[in-house]
C-alpha cells in the first residue's frame, strides 16, 4: 500500500506545478518625491499714488486775523499695493507741524506749532488713529487677524494751534510735520 501512495504523491505534486501560472514581471515602478517650501511672514508697504508724500496746506493762518485757518484741509493720500501675508497690525505716528527756522520759545500771545489728527483707513475695519496733540495714542495701533491686500489712505483732520485756539502763530517760512504708517506682521 505504501507503494501506490507515493507515486500518487509525484503525481499530485507534478500536476500542481504544471496547473501553476508564471508570475509575470513588472514593466512599471513608481518613485515618490515630496516638493516643499515655505512662505515667510512678510509686509510691504506699498507706493503713494502720484509719487507725492506731501500734505501741502499752504498758508496756515487767516492773514486779517493771525490765527490758524478754520478750513484747513488736503486731499488724503493713498498708499497702493500694500500687503501683509499674515495677521498684521497697522500703526500712524505722526508729529505736530512746527516752524523749522524759529526754534526759540514763541513770545506771548503765540505758538509754533500746530496739532491735527492723521487717520489710515482700510487696512482695518477701525482706521489707525494719531492726535499729536494728545498725550495717549490707543487708537494709533490696529490689528488685522488675516493676510491682507489693499490700499490705504492717510488723512488730516482737526487741525489746532498748539497751546490754544487764542493764539497766533509766529511768522516762519517752513512748518514741517510728519506723518508715519508702518504695517509689521505679527505671528
């Protein structure tokens, strides 16, 4: 019995190698790269429309009275092209318009400065606020939560003469202020 066993055995084992398909060869592979890279936190102040970063108000004074002009006012300023690739905030300083060539105190009855509000407005839903005559400044600062593309626009508003509406100011060829907007990203 032993012997009809085995060659049934050879007979199995044959047949499983003949009924076995051939594994085929790949004619294909495929490698993996991963590409990365990275975007810095980054804020660009723009360009003034028109290249002019002047506020000219002209004469400051009524030249019958002596006094600051009530009307005075210029056209805003617009800054184009501004952007900021992350949360940002948007800050306006600003310094008083002060005679440039009479620097000594100002005799009674006279000032050589005048104080105004500059206002940048569009970058945030509350514009950036600076009144150089005061002596705190919370609304200069202003946070934008996302990045951001967009024109800003800079304005003068509330002019006085420093010191008080009761005084003149003295004659000086050149009063000189200034007016700065600084967008900083913020991590």
């Amino acid at each position: 019995m032993m012997n009809k066993a085995i060659p049934l055995a050879l007979v199995l084992t044959s047949g499983l190698a003949v009924s076995t398909p051939a594994f085929a060869q790949s004619t294909s592979d495929a490698k993996q790269f991963a590409v990365i890279g990275n975007v810095p936190a980054l804020c660009a102040g723009g360009t003034i429309d028109g290249a002019n970063a002047t506020f000219d108000l002209g004469v400051l004074v009524d030249t019958s009275t002596g006094f600051l002009r009530t009307d005075l006012s210029a056209p805003a300023k617009t800054i184009s092209g501004s952007f900021c690739s992350i949360r940002s905030t948007i800050r306006v300083d600003a310094t008083p318009i002060a005679a440039q060539t009479f620097t000594a105190a100002p005799p009674a009855g006279f000032a050589r400065t005048v104080d105004f509000t500059a206002t940048a407005s569009g970058w945030t839903t509350t514009p950036a606020r600076y009144a150089t005559g005061s002596a705190t400044h919370p609304d200069a600062t202003q946070t934008r939560s996302t990045a951001f593309t967009g024109d800003i626009s800079v304005a003068l508003s509330q002019f006085a003469t420093g010191g008080g509406a009761t005084l003149r100011l003295v004659a000086d060829p050149t009063y000189l202020g200034t007016v700065t907007v600084t967008l900083t990203a913020v991590d």
